[in-house]
C-alpha cells in the first residue's frame, strides 16, 4: 500500500470523525471546529491527490482554498463568539 494511499484513509477517517463532531456536537463551537477540519480535510485530500497525479496546478488551487478555509474559520470563531472581539 502506498504511503499516499495510507494519508487518503487517514485523512477520511478524519473527515468521517469531524462529521460525527457536526451532527452529534452538544454546541456551536463543536459544530463550528468540526466544520473546519471537515474542509482541512478536503483540502489535504486534494493536496495528495494533487501529489499522487504530479499536477502543479493543485498548489494555486490550495493556496486559494487556505485563504478562504481561514476567512470561514474567522467568521465561525465570530458567530459563536456573538460578535464580541
């Protein structure tokens, strides 16, 4: 089994384990944490698959979807702050 293959794995157990946290989370910053790591792992899943196929493009792909996982992950840390700073 390919090392890249193992980190596909991991990485859905992780997603699948995130997913759980969502549906099952007791409030809305687990539901808000579990959300993140769901879409960290989509990205991970893309940089490997970029890796397993050797597509250069991935990397602006993932580049763009860091800045936008991080703008979500403010705006979620802010929804289930009420607003505060």
């Amino acid at each position: 089994m390919n090392p890249l293959d193992i980190a596909l794995l991991l990485l859905g157990a992780a997603m699948v384990a995130a997913v759980h946290r969502i549906l099952t989370g007791p409030d809305q910053a687990d539901r808000a944490a579990g959300s993140d790591i769901v879409f960290l792992g989509f990205v991970g899943i893309v940089i490997v698959l970029g890796l397993r196929l050797d597509s250069a493009a991935v990397v602006d792909l993932v580049l763009v979807c860091a800045l936008i996982g991080f703008l979500a992950a403010l705006s979620l840390a802010r929804l289930v702050s009420g607003g505060k700073r």
